[in-house]
C-alpha cells in the first residue's frame, strides 16, 4: 500500500513565517508570509517543472523527472502559500494549478535505474564530470555511481525560489527524513546509503569554481563535509529573460552547478545545526 501524507499536521505539514520590509509612503511596514508545505499533486506538474529547470538544462527530460517525483508523492513536499480562501496576489499558469515555491524530495538511483528519465539525468551528470585534476578516490566514487556501483544512492532534490526563507529548510528535511523512514518501515526502496545533491551556486569575478557561492545556505554546510564533489559551469543557453548566459557572464556572478555525494548522517547533524541557528535567534 502506497504511505500516504497528512496534509494538515505531522511529517506532511511544515509551515514558516518570514517577515518581509515593505516602504510606502510615509513608513515601514512588517508583513507576516506564511509557508506550509504538502505532498505533490498532478496539478502542480507545471510548478515542479519549473523548478527542476532552475536546476537542470533542457536537455535533461524535464517532464519524465517531473512525472517521476509525482509517481512518489508519498516522499517529500512541495512549499505553498495559503491564501485562507482569500483572491491569490498572483496568478496561478493554470486554474487549476497552485503557486508552488519549493520541492524537497527525494529519488533512489539505484532502485530506478531502469527508468528513462533516471538514465537521461545520469548521462548529464556523467557529461559533465571532467576526471583530469580529480583525486583518484574522487574519480572511483563517480565512475560508480554513473555505472550502479555505487550502491542505493538516493538524489535528494532541494529546490526553491531564491526568496524563500532559509529556516523553511530544516522542517522540509525533517519532514523529508520523517518520509522516508515511514517508507522504509513498510519495506518500500527508500533506504539509501549516500545522498546525491546538485547545488545552485555563482562564482564572482575573481573567483575559483572551487569555491563557488553557494544560493541555499544549508548546502554551503552540506558542502563543507561532501564524501566526493565536482562542479561546472551552468551553461544553459537563456534564463527566462531571454538574457543569453554569455553576455550575462560579462557583468554578472557565473552560475555553476556542484554536485555532491553527502553521507545521510552528515546531512542530518547540519540539518540539526542550521535549525539552532534560527532558534537561537
């Protein structure tokens, strides 16, 4: 039997208060944003693809990983805005479609390694890792993982819009974690021994691609214990502007990729970490 999420309360229902400067006229006004989070639904498909193509080119097969996250929407959460019943500020793209502002999940490699849209996303990865300057164990535990070597790999996705608060990171890993272990506890493929994470980051002018800036703070952390990393050059050939990535790279932060191996047990002492960071404030 598929698990199955609550919406409203435990692992499923995650929310968040960000307070926001708003300037008008003749002040200075705090307002709340809430944030909550719930499983993946079939309406939100345009939102997860959007999302996914911040992350990835594409030339990776958007709409099978987007299908593929939604197959198991039992794992992970997508981040919303409530609106209490009240007219949404901004349009949604379809009637029917909710604005989506995140997606934590994640994707077992190993178990889905007969999957098109797994193998298609592999052989990007696999394209863009140069073994020349790599230490030997860096270049063993890659090559395993592009071959199924490497054992159950699970690729956490970690996706949101750049203006969505940091803190909302710690309860969508918790609430990730509390996931899978529920999967697990009913014998479905979610017990995995590595995490893979691909990292939006920029490199300034000046900068080395070894040591990138990193968009979601919590990765920086992730980053600083990586079992084996590489990283490249975001060469997509236009963002939604239409501004094309050569002449942005002319006056503005390179985007690069870095794609990390992370041990689950590192990833949830940073988790724990990053969380006292807000609570201590």
């Amino acid at each position: 039997m598929a698990a199955e999420k609550d919406e409203t309360s435990g692992s499923g229902s995650e929310s968040s208060e960000e307070e926001e400067m708003e300037t008008s006229g003749t002040g200075t006004e705090i307002v709340n944003v809430e944030f909550e989070a719930r499983s993946p639904e079939e309406a939100d498909a345009a939102s997860i693809q959007r999302l996914l193509k911040q992350l990835l080119p594409s030339g990776v097969d958007l709409t099978a990983l987007t299908q593929l996250v939604l197959s198991q929407s039992y794992v992970g959460a997508v981040v919303i805005q409530p609106n209490d019943g009240k007219p949404a500020e901004s349009e949604a793209w379809d009637d029917d479609e909710e604005d989506i502002f995140g997606l934590t999940t994640l994707i077992n490699l190993q178990a889905r390694k007969e999957n098109p849209a797994v193998i298609n996303f592999l052989d990007y990865l696999k394209s863009k890792y140069e073994s020349k300057g790599r230490s030997v164990e860096n270049k063993a535990k890659f090559s395993d993982l592009f071959e199924g070597k490497l054992g159950d790999v699970g690729w956490i996705i970690n996706e949101r819009f750049v203006n969505l608060p940091s803190q909302l990171a710690p309860n969508l890993f918790e609430s990730l974690s509390a996931d899978l272990e529920e999967a697990i506890a009913k014998s479905m493929p979610y017990k995995v021994s590595r995490y893979l994470l691909i990292a939006k980051a920029h490199v300034l002018k000046g900068g080395t691609i070894q040591n990138p800036l990193f968009v979601n703070d919590e990765e920086e952390m992730f980053f600083e214990d990586a079992l084996a990393s590489f990283a490249f050059f975001f060469t997509e050939q236009a963002d939604e502007s239409g501004t094309s990535a050569h002449s942005r790279s002319k006056k503005s932060p390179l985007p690069v990729r870095v794609v990390m191996l992370l041990d689950p047990k590192a990833v949830k002492t940073h988790i724990q970490a990053f969380k006292k960071l807000f609570e201590q404030r």
